[in-house]
C-alpha cells in the first residue's frame, strides 16, 4: 500500500508541474501575440527583396591563355597564371559583363602583375604599323598611367613598331577598359599599343618575347565575335577574313599561343541576339518595377483612408506615454484594429509652432505598422540628437506628421548624369548606398535644395561621403511616400 501511495503522489506531482508549464506556456503566448507580434502582411501587399539582383549584361567573346602544362596537374589544378588575355570592347552594354569576368581571373595573380601590354586597334585615325606612346605618363579616364619606357623603347625597333602620339589622339578603346582592369590590378606600368596596318605576324614577333615573362600581361582587345555564331569557335584558325575590329589582335595571339604551346580558355560566348533579348527582358522588368510601386503607393492610400486615423490615435497615445511617463507605448490587439498589425515602415517627425523638433523613420517593414509608429514617436522625442526637449505644456501644441513608405525601387544607371536624369524631384523618395555607408531622404527634402545636383551631394554628404565623390558601385533605390497628417481624418 505505501508503495502504491508513492506512486500515485509521483503521478500528481506530474501532473501538477505539467499544468504549471502549459499554463506559462499560454500566458507567454497571449503576451506575445498580444503585444508584439506582427501579422504575416504588410500593408503595401508585397514581399520585400532583400536586394535587386546585379544586372548583367552579356558580350562578346573573352578568352585567355595558359601555358601548358606538363608538370603534375594536381597541383593547384594543373593553372598558371594567364600570359595572354583576350577581351571585348563593343560599348559597355554590350561587353563589361565578359571583359569584366575574364579581368576577374587574375585576380590570384595581381600582385605579381607589374608590366601591362594593352594592344588595341585604332578605330578613328590610320595608324601606319603599330604606334606606341612617346611619354613617360599617358592619362586614360582622369587617371595618369606611368608608361613602361624599357619595354617601349625595346619595342620601338621591331618591325612596324614605331613612337607617334598623334596615333593616341583619339583613343579612347583603353580608356573605357582600364578602369575595369584598375579594379583587379592597382600596381602596374602601362605599355599601350595602337595598332592599324600591322601584319599579324610582324605584331606576334614584336610580343612574343614578353608573353611569358613571370611579371608581365598582355592584353588584346577586340570585337571580333559580333560575326559569329555560338557553334563556331573565334579563337580558331580557317576561317574566311572578316572585317572585324581587332581581328589582327588576335591572330597575333593564337600564333604566339602555338609558338609557345599556350591552351587557350573560353570565357564566354554571346552574339548580338542573346543582348538585345536580355535587354529587353532588362526593359519589361524595369516597368513591372515601376508599376509594382505604384501599385503599391495606391495600396498605401487605401490603408491610409481606413486606418490613418487610427494610426494618429496611436502615435498621439506614444506621444504621452513618451512625454508623461517617459515609457514607449506597446499598442495592443484588444484596443486596436487587427490590419493595423500588419507589417509596414513608418517614419515620424514631430513640429511645433512650424518648426521641427524631432524625428524618427525605419526604411523597411518588419514589424506592426502600428508597433512601428508608436516606436518611431517614443524615438522622436528621446532619440533625436538635433531635436528640442518637449515637455507636458508642449503636447497640445506639437504636431505629428506620419509618414508611410513603399518598398524600394533599384535605380539602374549608367553614371551619375544618369542617376539625376532618372529622379523626379516632385515625388521621389531617394535611399543612397555605398559599402556600409547609407543615407536617405524623404520626397519633401527636395525643397531645400535648389537642384538635383545639390540633392545629390547633400544625400553623400549625409552618408557619410565626399559630395564630389562617385562610384558605379554606389546603389541608389527610390520610393514613394503616403502622408498622414494631424486633424485631417
């Protein structure tokens, strides 16, 4: 009998602690679903992506040229560093994404790069032979490149090699493509080379001595598989003669790869087609983008017709508990509508007597719109460095100003010209970023500046950059914005 006593007091205690759990189980589950969760919705109806993927823009052909190996391939994959390298120059749209693919590949070997023999055809002017430049600097896109003068001057007494700075006036095959190589190599010295009526064969024996010399690259630059299609293969011999722009480029390399038993490696292979199907699919889907966020500025304004007000109620509740108490308000589902619950960005500044006296603003939705706001008042009045310290006697004469946002927008530019022309200063919020570094401002800041130039700078200056500073890197988004101004519902 005592046995079975204990047993059954086990079997209670169990019991007992089991109820306790579950209890604390469901107390912590109405307090959480009660004060902080967010519906699974926002309130622009849209899944935020985490970031736009890079456009890519397809080209011509680029290749490279590895030296043979006949040592054991196990070691290190059986790849030495490219001695020659072949790559594209048909405008940016057409070749940055392969030109910008192969100079990647030498990424492994940048430092051990320090002499660059950057062979391009002269499209505008005839060149007699192969022109070499006369001076210790060339200046290429605003940057000045120390020249290699040993290797010019030895390169000077080969046949139809010869110095000529008026081959050099019009260049600009070599400006387009350095900055690209700059990304990959910084420390090198530049031996360009124009070339115009040159012999494949004269061109390959100039070079060939310095195509594999443990510190030295030669690039040859071209357009040459604009004319073929995607089952022929440019780098191979036999075919008829076309008038392609760097064609002499590159038979020079192929009989300096058979010279010295180089492999060649394709990098890739587009025709002119597959670029403008991508471009217009680039096309279709920048004005799917622009109507998703108008579509999403109308769903802002429906929110807004049916639950601004009650999102002021909730931002003027904040306002006191922040003032008052100097606690932030928690809204909770039994005082407030269940849509309001819903995931969206908000952000808030606070006036009185015309002028602001604080501010506080979150980008993306992630959590209750209503959470967000009544979060953005209690920083609006205890965060804001710049803003005035507000005290009982200031609530009925402080103003809220609520603000919804869209999703973003990613701004596809070509340069900063660009980025201004594609701003609409009467609607555009604008979020700049570089690195770690990001700003952003609301639509109405355009107004304190008188034009898209001063926005701009003031934007990087706010990011924490240098207003004269530009990037391509740089990543520039847009929204829109519905206001829910104080006594207007």
């Amino acid at each position: 009998m005592n046995g079975s006593n204990i047993d059954i007091s086990k079997i209670i205690k169990y019991i007992l602690t089991a109820l306790v759990i579950i209890f604390i189980l469901i107390l912590n589950y109405c307090s959480i679903n009660e004060h902080m969760s967010s519906n699974p919705h926002k309130i622009t109806n849209y899944k935020i992506p985490e970031d736009y993927k890079e456009r890519t823009r397809p080209s011509v052909v680029a290749a490279l040229f590895y030296p043979a190996i006949t040592e054991n391939k196990n070691k290190n994959d059986g790849k030495k560093r490219p001695e020659l390298l072949i790559v594209p120059h048909a405008g940016y749209k057409y070749s940055t994404a392969v030109a910008a693919k192969a100079y990647q590949a030498l990424t492994p070997y940048a430092d051990n790069i320090k002499n660059i023999i950057f062979v391009v055809p002269q499209h505008k002017i005839k060149v007699k032979g192969a022109a070499l430049y006369p001076a210790k600097q060339i200046k290429l896109s605003g940057k000045n490149y120390n020249i290699n003068e040993e290797i010019s001057n030895a390169l000077s007494q080969k046949k139809g090699m010869s110095f000529s700075l008026k081959a050099f006036t019009k260049e600009t095959i070599m400006a387009e493509q350095l900055p690209l190589l700059s990304q990959v190599v910084n420390e090198f010295q530049l031996i360009p080379v124009v070339y115009g009526t040159i012999s494949s064969a004269d061109l390959a024996s100039a070079l060939e001595e310095y195509a594999t010399l443990p510190n030295t690259l030669i690039i040859i630059s071209s357009d040459l598989a604009n004319y073929y299609s995607e089952f022929q293969n440019p780098l191979s011999k036999g075919e008829e003669d076309h008038a392609d722009c760097g064609n002499i480029g590159i038979e020079a390399a192929q009989e300096i790869a058979q010279r010295h038993n180089l492999i060649p490696e394709m990098m890739d292979l587009v025709n002119a087609q597959d670029i403008v199907d991508r471009l217009n699919r680039y096309d279709e889907e920048t004005k799917a983008e622009e109507k998703r966020l108008e579509q999403e500025r109308q769903s802002l304004q429906e929110f807004k017709s049916l639950y601004g007000e009650e999102l002021m109620k909730i931002a003027r509740i904040s306002l006191e508990e922040a003032v008052l108490h100097h606690e932030e308000y928690n809204p909770s589902r039994k005082d407030h509508s269940h849509t309001v619950f819903d995931k969206g960005a908000s952000y808030i500044t606070l006036e009185k007597d015309g002028k602001e006296i604080g501010k506080a603003g979150t980008l993306l939705p992630q959590k209750a719109i209503a959470r967000d706001v009544a979060m953005n008042v209690y920083k609006a009045v205890t965060e804001d460095e710049k803003g005035t310290k507000i005290t009982s006697e200031d609530l009925a004469k402080t103003k809220i100003n609520i603000v919804l946002l869209t999703d973003f927008e990613r701004v596809r530019y070509k340069d900063e010209a660009d980025v201004l022309n594609k701003l609409d200063e009467t609607q555009d919020g604008v979020v700049l970023r570089s690195g770690d570094r990001q700003a952003a401002f609301l639509p109405k800041e355009w107004k304190n500046y008188k034009n898209k130039q001063e926005f701009l700078k003031a934007l990087k200056f706010k990011a924490g950059l240098s207003p004269s500073y530009w990037s391509n890197r740089i990543k520039i988004y847009k929204f829109y914005k519905e206001e829910i101004t104080e006594n207007e519902n």
